[in-house]
C-alpha cells in the first residue's frame, strides 16, 4: 500500500511522525506521505519539520516516509503561489483539499489547484468534466478516497477520470489509526467506486510512478 495523503499531529491528525510511519508499516504500507493541512500561515513551519524526521523514518522503519503537504481552504487565487513556496520548502507531495461535499471549501478551488503545480486533488466532490480534462491535461491525480464523507463522491470521481483519461490514485486521507488501510481493503473500495479490477491496478501504479517522481526532486 502506497498512501500519499495522511495526518499526523502538526494538524489534525493524532499520531506523531514516528508513530503515524510505524504503525502503517505495520498496517503493510510500503511508502506514504505526510501531508498536513496548511496554508500561507503555517507551510514553513510543518514542511521543515517533517523533512526533519522522514529520512530517520524511512531507515528505521524500512518504510518509504516523504515530506507533503495538503493546502486546505486556500482562497483559489493564492493556490498557486503558495504550490510554489511549499515546493521550494521541500514538500514532495503536494496536495489541495477540493471541493468535497462535506466541507464548505470555496468554489473555484478544484480549477485553481488543477493549474498550479500540485500533485493530487483530495477529494474533488462533484468535479466537472473540464476540471478532469485539465486533471488530464496537466498528469495532476485526481483522489479515490477511503475516508468517510469525502468518499460519497467516489464514483463519480472514477466516471469523470475514466471520461477524460486523467490519473486516479487511492489515498487514505488518515487522521487517525483506525483510517489506515490494507491494500485488499483499497482494492475493494476501489471496486466500490466502479473501477474495473484493470483499472483498479493502473490506480495503484499510477501511486507508485508518483512516490518514483517524488524522490527524484
């Protein structure tokens, strides 16, 4: 399992690095991402932070942990900027918190993100097809996610990606121990979303070529 959305307690998470990146070898991860929610106000205060304690991790655990992030309810005319300034601060992963359903977060954020320069829009909700054809356009991953809420729109995700040939990727979106998930588990709520087991595995690898893309910056 390749999870690069999850939570530790530099936001809203409840584990610290070191226990969020042991229990997810445990749980049978191979490689995830830290991306905890930020802005303009507190970017340069997390991404330092967890570049810090990765590598340690990494080589303790035997686990793949990188330095991201997840700029959450950024106004959409600062997204970009600020993609930028995360990037330059080490982030790997960059994701942005889209327009899920469960979450009041400003129109216009799923278009903004899908012209910056992130990896992964979280949870896009009732994404349009222009926005999955500029997905496509730009090789930014659209998100399957396991989380509770965020996931009601899953399906529809997987029907807009598969229509204008963008990327998906599954993600866990954990907050907490109980979010992590096995990789039969993704498999199945992959299925659940209308993917085709062909398609289900093209997801996962599209994981792996980003966490490859990743460590090469």
């Amino acid at each position: 399992m390749i999870d690069l959305h999850t939570h530790s307690i530099f936001s809203d998470g409840e584990l610290i690095p070191s226990e969020l990146a042991r229990r997810a070898k445990v749980a049978g991860y191979t490689a995830l991402a830290i991306t905890d929610h930020a802005d303009h106000s507190n970017f340069d205060f997390i991404i330092p932070r967890l570049a810090k304690v990765c590598d340690k991790l990494t080589g303790a655990f035997a686990i793949q942990v990188m330095p991201g992030i997840e700029l959450t309810h950024v106004p959409p005319q600062y997204i970009y900027e600020l993609a930028r300034e995360a990037r330059l601060a080490g982030a790997k992963i960059i994701v942005v918190h889209g327009e899920t359903l469960v979450e009041p977060v400003m129109g216009g954020t799923n278009m903004a993100a899908l012209k910056a320069p992130i990896d992964v829009l979280a949870h896009p909700g009732l994404i349009t097809e222009e926005e999955a054809m500029e997905a496509a356009k730009n090789s930014i991953c659209l998100e399957i996610t396991t989380r509770k809420g965020h996931s009601l729109t899953n399906g529809h995700v997987a029907k807009m990606a598969r229509q204008a040939k963008a990327l998906l990727i599954l993600n866990s979106d954990s907050h907490s121990p109980d979010d992590l998930v096995s990789g039969d588990m993704a498999r199945r709520i992959a299925l659940g979303a209308g993917l085709t087991e062909a398609e289900s595995a093209v997801m996962f690898r599209n994981s792996a070529a980003l966490l490859k893309k990743a460590l090469e910056r």
